[in-house]
C-alpha cells in the first residue's frame, strides 16, 4: 500500500545545506573559505615521488592554517575541539584524499595518541612541534602478521632497571611495523605500540615515543626503514616499514597515562585489570575510526555530485518517435542506480553527525564513563563499516553511471576508487568490527570476550547474554511515538507511514539478534564443545545481527535530522529521501522479511512499485540533492563537471534546431530496462 502525499515543489538547496552543516557548521564554512582552493584539490599523472613530495608541502601549509589545533588542548594553542577536528577531516576528504590521510596520521592518529595517553610533561614536550609539523610522526601498531588482533603484538619493550631504559625488539619479521603513514619518507618519530615486559611480567600491550629518524633525516642506529612500495592509491602517502633491533628507548619515553614503570621497573596502573586497560587505551583512540567513516562519506557524496551532473547533461538514444535523446537521469534504470545511493548517503551522514557530536561529548568529560565509552566505540566500528562499504559500492556504481568519461582520471573517479578502496581494511577490518559491534549487543561485559580476534580466544558465558533490549541513539522520545503509533494489521499501513518503517528496522534487528542468542545458547549448554566452535558455528548470523542494528540506528538518525529541520520545503523532501533510504533498505532485504512474515507476496510486489513511485517523484530533485553538499568547484577537479555548461549549451542549439525544424523537444521521458543501454 502507498500513500499519495503532497507533492513536492522547489527547493532551495542551501536550506538543506544548513541541515547537513549541523552543529559544526562552522568548521564547515571555514573549510569551504580557506581551503577551497585548487592547491587542495587532487592532481592527475604524478609519479609518487612528485606526490609525496607536494603532499608533503600541503601538509605544512595546512598546519599554518591553523586548522589542525582544532583537536588539541587550548594551552598549547588548540580549541579542545573533538567534534571539530573530526570534521575538518571530513571536509579536508573532499579534496585530495592522499592529504587527508597525511593529516589523519600526523594530528589524528600520531598527534592524538601522544595527547590521549601521554602525560602533561610529554605534552608539553612534543605537541607544539606535532601541532606545527616540525615534527612529523608515524603511529606503529599493525604488524605485518598481527592486524586486528591487536592484543597479541609481538614487539616487545622490556625494561633494565639497570640503565632505566627500554629495550625495544622486533623479534623476527612477522613483528615488523607494516603499511604505517609517513615512516617511509617523513617520520622522524613513532608512537610504537608493543607489548611491555618489567621485572620479568609481561604488562600487555604499551605506547611508547621512539625517535626514528635523526635531523638529517637518516634511520637512528638499530632503527630499519623500509618503503611499502607502490600502492592501488593514495600516492601521495608514504606508507613503510619499521623494524627494530634492540633499540634503547627512555624510560620516560613510555606514554604513561595509563601505566607506569618505577626507576626499579616497579609496575602501576590505575586500571588492574590487563583487558580493560587495553581496551581503554585503545578506546581513547576511536577518533581515528570515526574520520575514516566520515572522510569514506565526503568521497561518496564527491562520486554522486559527478555522477548526478553528468546525467543530467549526457544524453542517449531517443523515445520512440522523438528526435531529441533523453539525458539518462531520465532513465529508471539509472534512478534505479543514483537515487536509493544519494538517499543512504543522506542517511549515512546524519547518523555520522549524530557519533561525532556523541564522541564530542563523552570526550569532553572529565571523567570517563565506561558504558558510554563502549556505546561510542561500538558505534564507531558501526558507521565505519557502513559508510566504507557504501563507499566503495557508490563509487563504482558511480563510474558506471558515467559510462568511459568515468574511466578516465580527469574524471576524479578511478582516484576515489583507489584512494578510498585501503578504508574498508584499516582502522580496523569491517568485518572484524562488524564482530564487535555484535558483542556489544550480546553482552554488556565486552571484557569478558577476550581479543578482538574472530571469537577464537572468547570466554563464553551463556549466563552473560541479556535479553534482547533495542536501546534508542537518536530522537528516542519521538520515534517511540511513531513505533507505538503503528497500527495492528501492516497490510493497512501506507508504505510511507514513518512509524511502520521504523517498526519494521526494529523487527528485523531484535528477531535476528533473538535467533543469534538462542543459537549461541544452545551451543553453550553443548557438552565438549569449544568456545570457538560455539562462536565460529553462528558467526554468519552475528554478523547479520550487527548488519541489522546498524541500519536501524541509521534510520533513527535520518528521523532525528529530519525532525530538526525548520524549513517545510527541505523538510518535505528530506521526508521523502527517508522514506527511499527506508524503503529501499527493505526491498534489498525482502527475502528475509517474505521468509519471516513480514511481508505477505502481495505486499512484497508493492513494495518495489512504491519505490520506484519514489524514485519518479525525487528524480527533479537530484541536482538540489547534491548541490546542498556544497562541495566547491576547485575540489571536484573533475572535467566533465567542468564542461557542463558547454553540453548544456549544445543541448540548448540542438533543441532550437528540433524546434525550427517543427519539432518540439520532450522534456522528459522514461524507458524499460531494454531501452536503456549502458551510457559510453
């Protein structure tokens, strides 16, 4: 069943633009005025010695800007501004991505973890030469043979209370520092994450500040440097290898905010337990997870502009007795391919603009607020997957949009493909993040699962399994009241009834997640049967579990960003571009929902007839869709933007050529698939 809503009428892009900006609308402007330049934006055909080299030298002019203090603490210049600095990197991601990452590694990832777990004479000590890049650094944690699993490291730091130093060790090659930013070319230090072993007891893993490069920029004595070599992207960044060969390292070079060592090699943390304290200090760190998430957004939004806008220029083939070629968005096809992609990434950013502002929060505390801290992270690793995957989808469904033109590296497109494909794998792995955010549904006591690694060393306790509770992110109130709103019969509930659509994310996430806890409970009341063969034997269904969750809590976000829309116009399509992201979300899972219950096969035929209503109805809206982006110009970079106005005004000569000929030209015009051929 559909419902036949007023119809929409113009909209003005930049009263969506102000909805999207949200609470850090002006980092956003600032970013826009100062870096919307042509400097910024990527440059095509460069070997990757020329790229690094001016990566390199943009990264300097960036922190002159002073745009990379957002983050730090105000005494040493900065803004204590979380929420800002990660948003900065989303808008720094709509240029050239290879920079971003440069400044994701050097203030977020390096910068960040010498803030986050380094002491105040530390501080002190190295964050205005971080801050101003005079000190360029590396973080060092992934080994070439330990990823994910960071808990097992095989570095180790072992302290001489004779010398009072560390002796810092890569005991063969599996252990060496693998695929770590600016190590191969820049870095002349490392926060080097490795496991600490004191008075004879290992301590878990530890950060340490280890210089690896002198002033002349050559490898300190027992310091290896190695380059990764070429890369799918991201050329500008000097990814390398570090590998140590008992390198003494200072005492005072451990970072120490959550673990000491006494001149005596007298061990103390605040934190007993080893787990938790490696969980906490890694949770101090999830910045770093949310900008990738939000940077794989910016260059989504990036592909759908180019693809949007040369759709609505590029023309192919002409209806039956027509003269004039249809331009491609008019094809059903191709709103098929651009219109529920736009509407996710509608809905990716709002619920990745509700995380940042949650991070901010929680990070601005004094005090730290476990449950909320692992609500944060388990989010984080959440939006990570979604936006890096929907990334890596949308732009190539975007090159194909564009037919050869998005073959072509003028077009921008091939370098978001290979410059964003390395974003599903680090800062941690999608799925192996995915498998962390179905424990923390399964259990409120993550501790108790041991390391992040695949389920194979959890402690599963059937008792430790709550009942299934679907805990609201955003807008909880009002969408209650849209759930509980819903009538008894779904075959009298319009498609496009709001509550309905929720209540159907909330259904699909809570059975799934019933079927997962019944399972792993059976396998827990199993004689003889291992903890990983409990896990391993259900992981296909944890991770649907996980998969569910996270569109459920997407869509609440879009609510809640629709909610606080003041202008009607933006508000009435923001309401129809959720209701596509809904819908759309549905029908790709419509199986499930038929093999549930959910759906009768009558209502499952509707279904997609509401969708494709859908797509009609947004298809003159999908210029104001992307324009509210406010992507500027110079950041594009992408010539058949460029050329625009040139095939609009050829467009223009050929329609007064049909007309003069007393013909007049079709406005717009729809087609079967069988009519549409792949645009070239």
């Amino acid at each position: 069943m559909t419902s036949t809503p007023t119809p929409l009428g113009p909209v003005d892009p930049a009263r969506i633009q102000e909805v999207l900006d949200g609470r850090w609308a002006h980092v956003r402007r600032d970013a826009r005025e100062q870096l919307g330049d042509p400097e910024y934006a990527p440059v095509y055909g460069e070997s990757v010695a020329e790229a690094r080299e001016r990566v390199t030298a943009l990264s300097a002019k960036l922190a002159a800007t002073g745009r990379v203090a957002l983050g730090f603490p105000e005494q040493y210049g900065g803004s204590a501004d979380a929420g800002g600095s990660v948003t900065a990197i989303e808008m720094l991601a709509f240029g050239d991505l290879s920079l971003m990452v440069k400044a994701g590694v050097q203030w977020g990832l390096f910068g960040g973890a010498v803030q986050a777990l380094g002491s105040e004479r530390q501080h002190d000590a190295y964050l205005p030469d971080i801050m101003s890049f005079a000190l360029p650094g590396c973080f060092a944690m992934t080994e070439t043979g330990h990823g994910s699993d960071v808990q097992q490291l095989r570095t180790t730091c072992t302290y001489d209370p004779a010398t009072e130093t560390f002796d810092l060790h890569t005991p063969h090659q599996a252990a060496r520092k693998d695929y770590i930013g600016n190590a191969a070319k820049d870095g002349r230090m490392a926060v080097v994450f490795a496991q600490l072993v004191t008075q004879g007891e290992g301590r878990g893993v530890h950060a340490f500040l280890v210089p690896i490069r002198d002033e002349q920029g050559r490898p300190v004595p027992g310091v290896t440097i190695g380059d990764d070599g070429p890369k799918a992207g991201l050329n500008g960044v000097d990814n390398g290898r570090l590998t140590f060969d008992h390198v003494t390292v200072p005492r005072d070079m451990l970072l120490d905010r959550y673990g000491q060592v006494a001149p005596d090699g007298t061990y103390t943390s605040s934190i007993e337990n080893e787990t938790r304290r490696f969980f906490t200090m890694l949770g101090t760190l999830v910045r770093g997870r949310v900008s990738v998430g939000g940077s794989a957004g910016s260059a989504t939004k990036l592909a759908l502009e180019i693809a949007v806008r040369y759709g609505d220029t590029r023309r192919q083939f002409a209806a039956p007795g027509e003269d004039r070629e249809i331009v491609i968005n008019d094809y059903l096809v191709h709103q098929r391919k651009l219109l529920p992609a736009l509407a996710k990434t509608y809905a990716l950013h709002f619920a990745q603009e509700e995380l940042v502002s949650t991070m901010h929060d929680v990070q601005s505390t004094g005090d730290v607020d476990e449950a909320a801290q692992r609500e944060l992270e388990s989010r984080a690793a959440g939006l990570k997957v979604a936006n890096t995957w929907h990334a890596t989808r949308t732009i190539q469904l975007a090159r194909e949009a564009c037919g050869g033109a998005g073959y072509l590296a003028e077009n921008r497109l091939p370098a978001l493909k290979a410059d964003t494909d390395v974003f599903t794998t680090f800062e941690g792995d999608n799925t192996v993040l995915l498998q962390l955010v179905a424990k923390g549904l399964l259990t409120g006591y993550r501790d108790a699962f041991g390391s992040l690694d695949g389920w194979g060393k959890a402690a599963f306790v059937a008792e430790q399994v709550r009942e299934t509770v679907l805990e609201r992110t955003a807008a909880r109130g009002l969408i209650q009241r849209l759930v509980d709103a819903v009538p008894g019969r779904d075959d009298d509930v319009a498609f496009t009834d709001r509550g309905w659509q929720l209540k159907a994310f909330e259904d699909r996430e809570k059975h799934v997640l019933d079927g997962a806890i019944k399972r792993l409970r059976r396998g827990a009341a199993t004689k003889g049967i291992k903890p990983f063969d409990i896990f391993n034997d259900v992981q296909d269904h944890v991770l649907a579990t996980a998969e569910a969750h996270i569109d459920r809590i997407v869509l609440e976000a879009f609510v809640a960003g629709i909610e606080r829309t003041t202008d009607p116009a933006a508000r009435a399509l923001l309401g129809r571009v959720c209701d596509l992201y809904a819908l759309s979300t549905i029908e790709e899972h419509k199986g499930w929902f038929l093999e549930h219950g959910r759906l009768t096969p009558t209502r499952a035929k509707a279904l997609t007839g509401a969708v494709n209503d859908l797509l009609k109805e947004l298809r003159p809206h999908m210029r104001t869709l992307v324009d509210a982006f406010a992507i500027p110009e110079a950041w594009l970079n992408c010539a058949i933007v460029a050329e625009e106005p040139a095939r609009q005004e050829a467009m223009a000569a050929h329609d007064a050529t049909l007309r003069a000929r007393g013909a007049e030209p079709q406005a717009t015009a729809t087609a079967t698939a069988l009519e549409m051929a792949p645009a070239q």
